[in-house]
C-alpha cells in the first residue's frame, strides 16, 4: 500500500493529538476460535493491523472492522513493520502487531518493543495459544507427566541462523526430558541424527504436527526410525511443530500425587479424605 494512500485513509479516522499503543497480540495456533477474548476485541476496534500473512489464518483478519488498515509482515522489512507501528501510535491509532501463536516465542517481537519504547510509544503483550501446545492437544498428551519428566525444552535445529554450542541439541538431548522443535521440520533428518548420536534409542517416541488445529493439519507419530520416511511421505516440510520423547506414546507413567486420597496439602486433608472414602 502507498504511502499517500495510506495518509488518505488514516486522515478518514478521527483526528487524534495522542499517542496510540500498540498491541503484541498473539492469535494463537490457527483455528479462530482458539483467539482469546481480548485478542478478539482488540482486532475488532484496531485502526490498524500488521500480521503474519504466511502463517495466519485469514479467517481471523474477517474480524477486523470495515476501514481497517492491513499490511502482511511477511512482504516488509524490518523498518518498514516498523515505520507503520511507530506512525499509526503517533497518531493516536488503536494499532495490533498480530503474531501466529505466542509472540513470546521465535516472533522477533523483543526488537519491535524495544525500539518504541526508546520512541516513548506504550507496548501492550497479549498472550496467544503456542502451536507447541496445540499439537499436545491434538496429541491428547502431556507434555510433562510424572515418572517420565517434568521438563519441557522448546528449541530449534540450527540452519541459517546459529545456535549457541550450549544449546545445541546434543548438549540439550543430556536431559533426556521433552524434547520440542520449531521452525526445523525441514531438517527433521539431522535432528534424528543428533538425537541418536547423544544416546537416544531409534524407538524413541517423536510426533511431527503440521498445522495444528488448520484445516489441513497432518499428525505424524512414530520412531526415531522411521519418522524421516514418514514426514517424507506425508509431504511436510515447514510450519510444524516436533516433539519428542516418552510422553509422546508412554510406556508407563506415574499418577499425579495432588489428587492421591493419601495426600494433604492447602485445601484437602489426607486423613478427611479417608473418612469420606469409608462413608
């Protein structure tokens, strides 16, 4: 869109001499109805919107109000997202950077904020649905489960851009606790090869979920063996979450002690417990 477009229809709205906030909202895996309520409203009353157009669901643009401004971040720069954050708040615009999933994770929202803070613009975050968690859902699994492990590791495989040597998955594998991978799907080979090397067993449980909750989504389950041919076979090659480890096919886990009749704690005593169970 022009810049002198773009004046003309910000010039349409009502005039404003305050700054505008801009809003970090996360709309979540895909499906619109997993938006949280104020995720929705804040789409609904935005003056403008830049979102992620290669990885949201459009449906979700069709809550935005008649006379809303759209830009898709995924044909812009940096200082192009930028310059239209910073323009739309000064002038006093209801402004959304919408992000799939969380914009706390793989969503370069730290640069965005940090920049119009130093431009004295107020940033709001509003939390959105993970796609990680999305694909346990689809799963029907925890991804911490007692007995098994009670730690998650969220990362990714290294490609164009590096990762620490500290994090790299070999060094991270030593936990032996959930494993799960953005943004690697396309080096889900090396990824096995690594797992392997730092002393996974070929039957490990892993799960690749494309676009979990779309419409076309695709649950791949299988082994450190065969789930290279299998992701292969079902054609995925970006925008899908891994996850690997025991609690992806458990062989055995551990129930929870919070609800064990023979636990106190806060609000339930073991003991009264035992006397309801015998009545």
């Amino acid at each position: 869109m022009g810049e002198d477009l773009m004046e003309e229809q910000i010039g349409s709205y009502a005039d404003s001499n305050s700054k505008g906030k801009v809003y970090f909202v996360g709309a979540g895996p895909g499906d619109k109805e997993l938006l949280t309520l104020k995720a929705k409203r804040l789409i609904e009353q935005a003056d403008v919107i830049v979102y992620s157009g290669s990885l949201l669901n459009p449906e979700i643009l069709a809550y935005a109000k008649n006379g809303a401004l759209l830009y898709d971040a995924s044909s812009m720069s940096r200082e192009e997202i930028y310059s239209v954050l910073k323009d739309s708040a000064l002038k006093g615009r209801i402004t959304v950077r919408l992000h799939d999933g969380d914009p706390s994770l793989y969503s370069a929202s730290r640069e965005q904020i940090d920049a119009l803070a130093m431009d004295g613009i107020e940033v709001e975050i509003v939390p959105g649905i993970s796609a990680l968690f999305a694909a346990a859902a689809r799963l029907k699994t925890e991804l911490t489960l007692p007995g098994v492990t009670q730690s998650v590791i969220i990362t990714r495989a290294e490609f164009r851009t590096p990762v620490p040597e500290r994090e790299s998955i070999r060094e991270l594998a030593k936990h032996r606790c959930t494993m799960t991978f953005y943004l690697s799907v396309h080096l889900i080979q090396d990824i096995v090869k690594e797992l392997i090397a730092a002393g996974y067993g070929e039957d490990t449980p892993i799960a690749v979920v494309y676009r979990a909750t779309w419409g076309d989504e695709k649950v791949v389950v299988g082994t450190l063996g065969d789930i290279v041919e299998k992701v292969r076979d079902a054609r995925i090659n970006k925008t899908a979450v891994i996850i690997v480890g025991d609690v992806v096919k458990p062989r055995g886990y551990e129930f929870s002690r919070v609800y064990d009749a023979g636990f106190t704690h806060t609000y339930r005593s073991a003991s009264r417990v035992g006397r309801i169970e015998e009545i």
